[in-house]
C-alpha cells in the first residue's frame, strides 16, 4: 500500500451529546476529525449544523480545534443535531438521537472548494440513514477516488437499516466495528474475545475486505490486516464515559498505519492507550497531546 498523504476528510453527522455530567460536542466523524488534528494530521469536517445558537457554538470550537468551517453547511430549516446519552453504572453510553436534524442534508463542497483528494475519507452509518447524504457521499468518493475509504460502522438503533449497511460495506476499504456490531452482522447474539477473529475473517470474505479493526470494550481490539489477526489486550482504566473513546482509537489507528506507516500490532496499542485514556475522561473530546510514539498525555 502506498503512503497516504497526511490529510484526511471526515463525512458525517456534527451533534452535541448531553450527557448526565453535561452538554458535549459530539458526533462521531466530529470527533474523528478532532482526534486526527491532535496527531498533526489536517482534516477536513464535511458536515451540517443549523442557523441557531448550537450550531454557530459548533462552528466557533472547530475553529479552536483548526478545523476549517467552510466544509459545514449551514442549514437554515434544520435544527443543529441533539442526541441525549444515558450511562449505564460501567458508563457505557445508550443513545436518543434526534430526528430531522442539519446533518441529515450534508451538502458537497463546491467544485472549486473540493480541491486535492485526502489521503482517506471517514464515515459512518448513522449519517446515511437518510438518501440525500448516501448521494452526497457519492459524489465525494467520485471526485475523490484515490482516497481509501474508511467505514466505522457506528450501528444505532432505529437507524441501522440492512440495506443501508449493505451499502456502506460495498464503499468500505477499511472498516472498524465493535464486538457488538460484529456479532449483529454475524447473525449471532455476542462473540467473546476468542470467537473474534473466526468472525473478523468471515466478514472480510464475505465483503472483500482486507482490513477490519474490532473493538471489543475493556477485553482489547483486535485487527485483521492482510490476512494476519493482531490483538491488544485492555488495559485498566477508571472509566468516566465511553462516548468518543471509539472515535479517539480510529484516529489513532488511521494515523499510525497510514501516515507513520507503523506497523500493525504497534499501531493497534497505541490505538487502544488513546481509547482507554479517552474512556476515562468526561465527553469525546477532552484535553491531550500525542507524545512522539503516539502516546496521549494531558494538557494543551
């Protein structure tokens, strides 16, 4: 595989998450493309928000975050998106996410906005949930289509319709799921840690893929690269919240395999010592830097 140049877009739904500790800015390709910028890669948000108070808040902290505004459509009939999180006594987060909002009508950038394709382009489930965006995203893979496309599955409930994930797997080059969402696609009820990689290898031939990364909570993640299984196993952490934690290992992972071009194993754990560290702070997106070998450590 060649070297992927060290910029990434980002497709999907921008939200605030309100959570029993507070109201955090979320979504998960938001926090993709917020995780990536920590690791020094430039990231582009394609995104939605409203003409309201939420959303210009939304604007003015991707502008904090150097994240550029003028890929987000400001939609003025929709609302800036709201889902309402509930943590369960591990913190594990279940979600109401709010129908009809902004980023349900993501707009392509403009041809002479769309500029040199990104060395990848990021997306999920939840934001196709809807035809208009599956269009959207289209038409971004077309104008774009040496970017090597990364699906995190992200399955929430209503909106995890079999036709739209058929869809999604058919774009996929790289897909990460968790251990729940592989079991659904599997047609089981759970999988534990040892039955991952049967069903990690089941799931890439069936879809030709030859890259699925499995997160699977406190037991690890694991990563069928090439035809070779990796797994790291979890380390302990005080856990403050879950939301994000998936996000932040996405980013880390995509930087280290695609930009840092290391190896699979030591990209895997720095993956899960960023989710793990994420997990154990409150919302998605908390305060770190990446230490040289991809290490978080608090602070600005």
């Amino acid at each position: 595989m060649k070297r992927t140049p060290a910029s990434f877009a980002c497709f999907g739904e921008a939200l605030w998450d309100v959570l029993p500790r507070g109201i955090f800015l979320g979504g998960a390709p938001l926090n993709v493309a917020c995780h990536l910028t920590r690791h020094g890669v430039a990231t582009r948000l394609i995104t939605a928000v409203g003409r309201d108070f939420l959303g210009e808040e939304i604007v003015r902290r991707l502008q904090a975050w150097d994240l550029d505004p003028r890929d987000v459509t400001r939609d003025p009939a929709r609302p800036t998106g709201v889902v309402r999180a509930e943590l369960d006594e591990r913190g594990v987060a279940r979600y109401e996410i709010a129908r009809h909002a902004a980023w349900d009508a993501i707009t392509a950038p403009t041809s002479q906005r769309l500029g040199p394709a990104p060395g990848a382009i990021v997306f999920g489930t939840l934001a196709l949930r809807n035809a208009p965006n599956r269009q959207t995203l289209e038409q971004l893979i077309a104008a774009w289509p040496k970017a090597i496309r990364v699906l995190d599955l992200n399955l929430r409930a209503p909106f995890d319709r079999p036709s739209v994930i058929r869809w999604a797997l058919r774009r996929a080059q790289i897909l990460k799921l968790n251990d729940a969402e592989l079991a659904h696609l599997s047609g089981v009820m759970t999988l534990r840690p040892g039955e991952l990689k049967r069903a990690a290898r089941q799931l890439a031939l069936r879809h030709g893929l030859d890259r699925i990364c499995v997160t699977a909570g406190a037991h690890g993640a694991g990563l069928w690269w090439d035809g070779a299984w990796y797994w790291e196993a979890g380390q302990k952490v005080a856990v403050r919240d879950t939301v994000g934690a998936g996000d932040a290992f996405l980013a880390s992972l995509l930087t280290a395999v695609l930009v840092r071009r290391a190896k699979p194993a030591e990209a895997l754990a720095t993956a899960c010592r960023l989710g793990e560290f994420v997990a154990g702070c409150d919302g998605a997106t908390p305060v770190y830097k990446i230490g040289p070998r991809g290490l978080p450590r608090p602070g600005r």
